[in-house]
C-alpha cells in the first residue's frame, strides 16, 4: 500500500493510484475519448492564465469558505459525482461522502453510484448533491427525485452532455460493455494487485445501488451496466429538462453546459446554477474546456446564477483562478479519485488536504486574504503565439 502521506501533490496521488489498481480500473479513472485532445485541453487551460500578485497585504489569516447553491463549504470545491467508485477501492462512496464532510465540503452522488441514495444520507451529515440524468423511464427519474428529498439532499444536477456516451477506447480495449472478457481482465489485473483483488473479492457484490429493483442480476454492475446504457435518451429536450426540473423544489443545476447560447437558457428554465463541463474529456473530444468558457459564461447569466465548473483541476492554484474569473466553485472527481484508489477514506482526505493548503498557500502570495475578494484583477492572460 503507498505512503500517501508522503505524496505532496495530486500527481503524486495519481501515480500511487496506477500502482495500486490493475489497468482495467486505472484506465477506468485516467482516460478521455478518442485522442484525449479535451482531456489534455482541460488541464491546459487553467495555464493560459498567470496572476498578478499584490504585496505587503495582512494575509495572515486566509477565509476559503464560500456557499454553494445555498449551504456552507469551507472551500470553493465539491467531490463530483463518479460512477461505481467501488471499483476503486472497496470503501467507495462511503469513503468520500465521509472525507467530504470532514473537509466540510459538499459530496456529489451518481445515479450509477454502488451505494444508495439512503446509504449516503445515513453516512453522512454533511451537505449532498445528487446527480441525475433524463432518462427513458420518466418514472424512474421521479423516483430518484422521490428518495432524494425523502433523503434530505441540497441540490440536484440534471446531466446534459450524454446523448450518447462517449468513445472511451481504452475502455473498449478494455472489454467494456463485454461482461466476461471485462471480468476475465479485472481477475488477471487483480492477481498482480492481490491486496485490491481481495478486498473485491470479499467486500460484497458490486450493485448499481440506487438501481437494484430496475435491473436484472440483482443490479450487480459488470453484468447490468449495458442495461443502464440504454435508459439514455438522444430525443431530451428543454421540454424534458424543465419538467424535471419543475419536479424538485430546491437548487438545481445543469452540468454539463458547453456554450453560452446554452447558458442562458438553463437560467431561462429555472436553473439556479450551472456546471461548465465536458465530462472530464470523456464524452465529445473537441468540446471546449470550462476555463476557456468561463468568462463569457459569468458576463451571460449575471449574478443571480451560480456557474461552477468541472475538469482539470489539479491544483490549487486552479481553483483560485477560477474563482478569480467568476466561479463560485470547482468540482474534482480524478483527484480524489486517486486518494481513493491509493488510500481508501485517508486517501481521500489527503487529496483534499493537498488542494486546501495549495489554494491558502496561493491566497498568501497573491495577497488576496478572502475568496469573497477575488476577482479578474489578480489574473492577466498570457499571450500565446
């Protein structure tokens, strides 16, 4: 088992994630569609920008803490919602939901997560998103918004960026979507990590909890997740959006808004918040990143409506300057991936101990004592020839 103690950065993390997890499940986690041109794009981006540091400020004592949609976060970042993450270590969601409200920062839970809507509630007091997807079974979408609020969870994201799903090769290769060649690769990958492999082996089956009662095989995940696949809907419309959107009271957001045409007409159908998103370069490669977007995004909606974005986020250094040019906050799903993988709950909490103390690091030097002071004045866009 890595030393995550001794990993001083997300990268740092990421490697000792490779070396604890058999391909099958790290390519899982590290790849992007096609030629990961979006994935690479990403992360990029956030180095278009440089700050502009003030000096001789009293920045002795640095306020991260922020609210998103409503409820308290001692920083600018959520856990986003990933699927299955007991397929990277046996604690799965119940490991970050925990670290999540210890860092005292919202946790995102999939509809295709391993544990349930409920579990989490129970896991956890601290505040819960809840993404979900504009499925075929207009039912089963009602139910998922039914247990959400029976549950006590803050908000809910509607996913918009999956008409179709994305052309992930490596997970093809992989044997994806081909449950005994999967399961065959995932048995010879486990062997030469014999410490993951047990506890797959012995923790229980891996169900699409939120799903079980939907689902044949009792909804265990390498044999049903085609039968997820299907449920997604290339017909949804702002129609559709809307009306689930009309069925829950509280804060909703669009994730997955790639252009500021689109933008604005999430705030037209009542959307409190938005989520610039490209699935983490796993759906259409060649779809912006969300720093590129940001600026023109903030000026469209004005104020009144939170844009958040995802993807990329390896720093601390990220988070600040997308909040300097208008975030409210950044959602991370490989960085604390990656603590999961390497360390379980611990592994976690590390990754989101690194970005805290990157991102007070930076505050430090930027002179810029409060997130609530932040803004275009501390960055300058380099120019690229």
């Amino acid at each position: 088992m890595p030393d995550i103690n001794r990993c001083y950065n997300i990268d740092e993390l990421r490697e000792a994630a490779r070396k604890s997890l058999p391909k099958v499940m790290y390519d899982y986690i590290e790849g992007g569609a096609e030629d990961g041109t979006t994935l690479k794009r990403n992360m990029d981006a956030f180095k278009d920008y440089q700050f502009v540091p003030r000096v001789l400020r009293d920045v002795e004592n640095i306020d991260l803490s922020t609210t998103v949609q409503g409820v308290a976060s001692s920083m600018p970042l959520i856990c986003a919602p990933t699927g299955m993450s007991r397929m990277f270590h046996y604690q799965g969601e119940e490991a970050v939901a925990k670290a999540a409200e210890l860092a005292g920062i919202p946790y995102s839970l999939s509809t295709v997560a391993t544990r349930s809507i409920e579990d989490v509630a129970s896991y956890t007091t601290g505040p819960k998103f809840f993404q979900i997807y504009a499925w075929r079974n207009h039912e089963l979408v009602s139910e998922f918004i039914r247990r959400c609020r029976d549950s006590g969870y803050d908000c809910l994201y509607l996913a918009v960026d999956l008409a179709a799903l994305g052309n992930r090769e490596d997970d093809l290769r992989n044997g994806h979507g081909r449950p005994l060649e999967q399961a065959i690769r995932t048995a010879l990958g486990g062997l030469r990590h014999p410490a993951w492999f047990y506890r797959f082996l012995t923790s229980g089956k891996m169900t699409l909890a939120n799903m079980v009662e939907h689902l044949p095989h009792g909804g265990e995940a390498m044999k049903t997740l085609h039968k997820v696949n299907e449920q997604f809907d290339a017909t949804v419309s702002w129609e559709r959006a809307k009306s689930i959107r009309d069925q829950w009271e509280g804060p909703f957001i669009l994730k997955g808004i790639q252009c500021v045409e689109d933008a604005r007409r999430a705030v037209e159908i009542g959307a409190t918040g938005i989520v610039l998103s490209n699935h983490g370069g796993r759906q259409l490669d060649g779809a912006p990143s969300a720093m590129d977007l940001l600026p023109a995004v903030v000026d469209a909606v004005g104020p009144d409506v939170e844009v958040l974005i995802d993807g990329g986020v390896r720093r601390g250094a990220d988070v600040i300057k997308a909040i300097a040019l208008g975030a409210k906050a950044c959602l991370i799903g490989r960085p604390y991936l990656y603590g999961l993988a390497a360390g379980g709950q611990a592994g976690v909490e590390r990754s989101l101990q690194l970005l805290r103390s990157e991102m007070e690091r930076v505050m430090k030097l930027i002179g810029c004592p409060s997130i609530a002071d932040l803004d275009r004045s501390y960055l300058s866009k380099l120019e690229r020839w």
